[in-house]
C-alpha cells in the first residue's frame, strides 16, 4: 500500500509520517525435507492514527486498503485536523471530538452513509497556498456533490485496470478487506475513542490489535494457536513439558 506512488506521495505532502512496529512480524518455515523450504510472513496487520501535533490521536485506519479509498480517508483525515484544530481554538477539542466518534459509529452501525469532511473555505491565494476550513457534511446531503470536486465520494473501490486473472484475484481480497474495514471496524474504531476520549497511540494499542484487528499482542500465537495446533498430535504432551 504505501509503495504506491500516489499513496506516499500524498502522506509526504500532507502529513509528518511515522512508522513503529509495535511487535516483530511472525515468520513460517517450512522444510519440504528435500532441500526445498520457504519462509514467508504470517498474520501482520498495520493500523494508519492521524494525531494532533503533540500526539492525541484522532482517527484511525485499520488494515489494508485498496489505494484510491485510502487516499479518501487520507484526505478526510486531513479535513479532520483542521476541524478539530478549530475546536481546540473554541476549547472544546474533546467534546466535539468525542460527538464525531459517537455519531460516525452510530452510522455505520445503522448501515447509513457517516458524515463527511469537506472544505467551505473561499478560494483566495491564501486557500491555493493551503489554508482550508473544514466542516462536516451530514449523510443526507452527500447526494449533492461536494464544493470544490463537482462529484460525489463514495465507498465503493473502483477497479483498477488488470492485466491478468491472479491480479483480479488479488484485487478483490483487498477490496473485500476494505469493506470490512470500513465498516465493521471503523465503527470499531469509532467506539473506542468515543469511550477513551483523547489519548497517545500506545494507550489503545492492545485494545486495537486484540478487539478489531484480531491480533492480540500479548498472545504468543496472535490468536493462531487452535489453528496451529489443533490437528497436532503431541500438543496436550507439549503443553504438559512446559
């Protein structure tokens, strides 16, 4: 995802990005017994937070997105700071904060389109050189098309043109992910926050991987052990030596 040209560009241009691994990825060896093995990785997963400047965060992505509605939510994200910049000035960050998460949440879970970021501010040469005034659009006027794109954003991953059928294939898994990304997590997501109110990426990182991501850190298998396990023979054994 972020080796896409258009993707790290726009992060780059936009935001201050940071990476952290939060635990090492796991590896699977297997050893055909006739010189031939192979590694590969297992399970990782990647949350995108946008934070305040000094590190609150905002919002969260969860997993992997097809490019073009990362992109939308990159750009909503941005949106969202400057909304929540001009909270902070009001002294009210976590209050509006917090009704954004409750209201986006409720949406989703109603399987209702959530409101939306958009930029009201005048064009001027002080809005070309990047001042922007954002505002949130309620689900039932985003059939009007947004100031400033004459289109309408929608959800719904656009199909890239592909050259062959594994490329087809591979395309619909991660737009598969995307949908379950962008609601059931989201609204996960949107929960979450809504209940912890503002606070530093670490503070939530368990609760993230464990509940919407299904990749609970302080479990040694990542929730894989029954699947590892379950068919070997010698695992009760094991399990009594240790």
């Amino acid at each position: 995802m972020f080796s896409n040209e258009q993707v790290a560009g726009f992060i780059s241009a936009n935001f201050e990005p940071a990476w952290e691994t939060v635990r090492p990825v796991p590896l699977v060896h297997i050893d055909f017994g006739n010189g031939i093995q192979v590694t590969r990785t297992l399970h990782g997963n990647i949350a995108t937070s946008v934070c305040t400047g000094d590190g609150l965060v905002l919002d969260i992505l969860p997993g992997i997105y097809e490019a073009q509605t990362y992109l939308d939510r990159l750009q909503q994200f941005r949106l969202l700071e400057n909304y929540a910049g001009q909270a902070r000035q009001q002294g009210k960050l976590a209050a509006v904060l917090g009704a954004y998460h409750q209201k986006q949440a409720e949406a989703l879970r109603q399987k209702q389109n959530p409101d939306r970021f958009v930029n009201v501010a005048p064009i001027s040469k002080r809005v070309i050189e990047g001042g922007i005034k954002a505002v949130l659009l309620p689900a039932a006027q985003q059939q009007e098309p947004i100031p400033g794109t004459g289109s309408v954003p929608t959800a719904t991953p656009k199909v890239p043109p592909l050259a062959a059928p594994e490329e087809l294939a591979t395309w619909n898994a991660l737009a598969q992910d995307t949908q379950l990304n962008e609601t059931t997590r989201r609204a996960q997501i949107h929960d979450l926050l809504a209940r912890t109110g503002m606070v530093r990426p670490e503070q939530i990182l368990k609760p993230l991987y464990k509940d919407v991501l299904h990749a609970d850190l302080d479990d040694p298998y990542l929730g894989l052990g029954s699947a590892l396990f379950a068919s070997y023979p010698f695992a009760k054994e094991e399990a009594r030596a240790r």
